[in-house]
C-alpha cells in the first residue's frame, strides 16, 4: 500500500470514529470514555490540534473543539452531556493523569 492511500484510509476511519460517536453515540459520556478506554472526544480534538500544529498551523484548542464537535463546545456540553457522579469524577482524576498527564 502507498502512503497516501494509507493517508486516505487512515483519514476514512478517523471520520468513521467521529460520527460514531458524535452522530451514533452522542448518549455515551466523555468521561465514561475516559474512564474505559483512556481518551475522550476532548482527546481527539486535541490531537488534531496537535497534528495541524505540528504542520505548522496555528490552531487553539477551542478552534480545534469546534472543529471535532461541529459546535461551539460549550453548546455540545449543554445538549450532550450529564453531571457525572462523584466515582465518575474520581475515576477520571486517575484515568487523565494516565493517559493525558498535564496535557488538556
């Protein structure tokens, strides 16, 4: 295989992964994503901060959250999201310094 049609795949099944869980499974919480498999949708539209930084484009991590979620975020977290409970909560300070460390 080439890499650009690595490229495309890899492109296909990011945007597969995206409307999964933003079109598909918007009842499944952030934070019981980051408790059971270590990352979140906050986590995808980081690193695709991080990819277009690398790249040399500027982009905020807001900018960047507006991009994955198609919204302004704050508007996502109205309409999507749940308080969690205190476990939830407790679970997640161990899960994101596992997984994300000083990163946010």
């Amino acid at each position: 295989m080439d890499d650009q049609t690595r490229i495309e795949i890899e492109a296909a099944a990011f945007r597969t992964l995206r409307a999964h869980l933003m079109e598909k499974r918007p009842d499944v919480q952030n934070i019981d994503l980051m408790n059971m498999a270590g990352f979140c949708r906050n986590c995808l539209s980081r690193w695709y901060q991080e990819a277009a930084n690398e790249r040399g484009l500027e982009m905020s991590k807001e900018t960047a959250r507006e991009i994955y979620y198609g919204m302004p975020y704050d508007d996502w977290k109205a309409q999507s999201q749940t308080e969690a409970s205190a476990e939830k909560q407790a679970a997640f300070k161990d899960a994101f310094a596992k997984n994300v460390g000083d990163a946010g």
